[in-house]
C-alpha cells in the first residue's frame, strides 16, 4: 500500500494536509500554554508554579512513552490520533469552562496539563508511525526539514501570538483560537488524510510490546548508541536553557530584552537551518553527520558566550548554535525510519523518547543548581584572579559564564567519545 503511495502522482499530498494542520493545531495548544503560564504568574507571583505547569506535562512523556508505543502498535494509527486529540481539546474546554465560571483554581491546570500530556505521549509515537507510513522513504529527509520548519516558526510565533492575543482578547479569546486549530486539525485528518494499514496492529499484552521495543535496541547497538548520545545532547542542551538567563540577565548589557532576542536567535537560526536542510544532496554518511553537527553546534555556542560580554556575540552564537540542529534531525530522521521495520516504529520510538528526553529535567535542575550553588560561589571566591577574570569577567553572571565554558567542554567530550564509538558501526540505506 505504501508502494502505491509512492507511485501515485500525489504521493505527498497526504503529508502536507496532515503536517500543515498538525501544525496550526500545535500552535494553537503552545498559545493556550504559554497564554495559561502568563496567567498563572500574575495569579502566584512564583517561577516554581509556573514551571510545574510544563512539568505536569512534560512528566507522563518520560514516565508513559514505553508503554505508549506499545498501545501504538496494537491500534489504528488514525483512529488513535483522533481520540487523543479528543482528549486534549476536552481538557481545553474544561479550563475555558472553570474559567468563566471564575472556578479556576492551579491544582486544576495541574491535573488537566497531566491529562493533556499523557495523550500527546500516545500521539506522538501514533503520529510518527503515520507520517512514516504516509511519506516515500525518498522523501524522508525533505519532509523531515519542513517539519523541522513548521517547529521552528511554533518556537518563535507562539509567545509573540499569546502575548498579543492575551493582552487584547484574554484568556478566554486565547482558548478559543487553539480550540478553533484543533476543529481544522481534527477535520482534516478524519475526512481527507489517508493513512495505509500496517502489519504492526497487533493484539499482545502492552508489556510484551513494550519488551519487543526495549529487544530491538538491544539488538541494534547503532541505533541504541544514537540515542544515548542524543539524550547526553538533550542533557547539555537543558543544562544550558537553565544556564542561559543567569547569564544574561545580571549582565550590565543584558536584561529582559536582550534575553528575548537571545532565545528568539535559535528560533530563527532552525528556520535557516530547516530550509537547507530541505534542499541538501543525499549525504554519503549520515551518522557522521549526526555527531559532528552536533560537537560543532555544543563547541561553538557555548564557548562563544562563556568568553563573550556582547550580545551581538550572543546572538551570533545561538545562530552558530541552532543553525544544523535540523540537519542533524533530519539525518537522524532518515536514519531510524529507515532502520526500524515499520511494524515496530510505535513502540521503537516510544522507547526512544523515554531514553532520548529522560535527561532534560535532570539537565533543568543541573544548570541551575550549578549555576547558583556552585559556579557563582566559586567566582565570588576566586574570580578576581587574572585568567578568571580575563576568561568569565566579575560580579553575578560570570558563574554562569563559567558554566558555558563547562557545558561546552562536557558537550564536546561527549560528541567526540560517542563519535568514535560509531565508527564501528555499518549503516546503509535500502
């Protein structure tokens, strides 16, 4: 059936219409969320409340993504789709409901963010398996760059859209635009998006799946190896997000402004980076291509601001940055589609995002902890020495300087041992 696909003169036009309302719908969740934080904030004043919003979310990704696979292989992958999306446009309705009935209380957004999150954990495995069943295996890492785009433009577009929209129409206009994504994304999939049939909807317990999924990797050092080296990205990467307003936030040519383009500069760079990745030749390695975007991006950008005091540096080392983060997706991308049988991508993948993301709160707690307990403390103590000095500049904020120049040798070490590790293995395309 995914031959025919590939024949027919159309062959992608299932693929546009599912990423493009996906898309909107996505957007429309992300202004909700960001719209919800704002409100939150000026309800308790506290950063910890507000971060607990996305890890109420963020938490059943982690804890569930095995066993959502799982659940993914044994259904229909439309079918699936749709009923979550149910659920989560539900959860919507139920804050809008609370809120205009002045019933909206924290633990509320709390328990429907929980709720929220642990049905994108089942779409999301759903929704890979779809696309990988909807798009020629030519094609994978062109439309891997444009869903790489349509990320990057949500990254930048999103807290722009929910500010202005929250400032004008407030929360209740907020949530009736993601309502009205989701009744484009929802009609869209259900009437005019084909998805074949796979051999993968079988009816084994979700236990036996899930330890199908967890005996692949194990059978697939390569693949295994990628992922580990991707959850020691997503490490080094959290470490600094939580790093990166320590940093630039006390700086005398900071503040909030220049925070904003800072974060804005690695939305943009994926942009670039997305659109040349949709038009570069088929690599002759693509492994390699995966560590050494990534040793160059963790190298570049964190030592550039550990050793910079301008922001137009700043700025130009999240571009250096972020620029390949979608080449070394997409080759990433191509890669295990290519790898893993598509009767076993569900519960696959769902074993990778639990390996893969697992290290992104640890990385959020690490980069703050070390920033105010230990690297702060240690320039207070001794950063009026000369090279100190010289290296990380004085006062609050060098500590978090010092931490860039940590994050960048950490990142660099673990690009390179895992780099070496993959030249042992074989990988080629069929």
């Amino acid at each position: 059936m995914k031959q025919e696909n590939k024949t027919n003169k159309y062959h992608l036009k299932d693929f546009y219409i599912l990423w493009s309302t996906q898309s909107i719908s996505q957007l429309g969740s992300s202004i909700t969320a960001f719209a919800l934080t704002l409100w939150l904030y000026e309800k308790t004043g506290s950063s910890l409340s507000t971060a607990a919003l996305t890890i109420c979310s963020y938490a059943p990704y982690v804890l569930m993504s095995i066993f959502a696979g799982a659940l993914t292989d044994r259904f229909d992958k439309k079918k699936t789709m749709l009923v979550c999306d149910v659920f989560a446009v539900f959860c919507t309705i139920i804050v809008f409901l609370l809120y205009r009935s002045d019933c909206l209380m924290i633990w509320h957004l709390y328990a429907l963010n929980a709720v929220s999150g642990l049905m994108n954990t089942i779409q999301q495995p759903a929704s890979e398996v779809a696309m990988t069943l909807i798009i020629p295996e030519e094609d994978y890492q062109k439309t891997s760059g444009l869903r790489s785009l349509s990320r990057s433009l949500i990254s930048i577009l999103n807290p722009l859209i929910a500010t202005a929209l929250y400032s004008f129409i407030g929360l209740n206009g907020v949530i009736a635009v993601d309502i009205g994504s989701f009744a484009v994304a929802f009609v869209a999939l259900w009437f005019f998006i084909n998805i074949p049939e796979s051999s993968s909807d079988r009816k084994e317990s979700v236990l036996v799946l899930a330890k199908e999924g967890i005996g692949f990797l194990k059978k697939n050092p390569m693949i295994m190896t990628l992922i580990l080296f991707m959850s020691g990205v997503n490490l080094i990467a959290s470490a600094f997000d939580a790093t990166l307003p320590g940093y630039v936030l006390p700086n005398p040519k900071g503040g909030q402004t220049v925070l904003g383009i800072v974060t804005s500069c690695s939305g943009i760079a994926m942009i670039f980076g997305s659109m040349i990745v949709s038009v570069l030749p088929k690599p002759k390695d693509r492994v390699k291509i995966v560590y050494l975007t990534m040793l160059f991006s963790l190298g570049s950008e964190n030592f550039l601001l550990a050793f910079s005091r301008e922001p137009v540096l700043w700025y130009l080392g999240q571009i250096i940055g972020w620029i390949l983060v979608p080449v070394m997706s997409a080759n990433l991308d191509v890669i295990l589609r290519s790898s893993i049988p598509v009767e076993l991508q569900g519960r696959v993948y769902a074993c990778r995002n639990t390996l893969q993301f697992f290290t992104i709160p640890i990385g959020l707690f690490l980069g703050g902890f070390m920033v105010d307990n230990v690297c702060e403390p240690f320039m207070a103590g001794y950063g009026n020495t000369a090279i100190l000095n010289t290296l990380f500049g004085t006062g609050k904020g060098s500590g978090a300087a010092l931490m860039m120049f940590l994050l960048g040798l950490s990142g660099s070490l673990i690009c390179i041992i895992t780099g070496r590790k993959l030249k042992r293995y074989h990988y080629s395309e069929t």
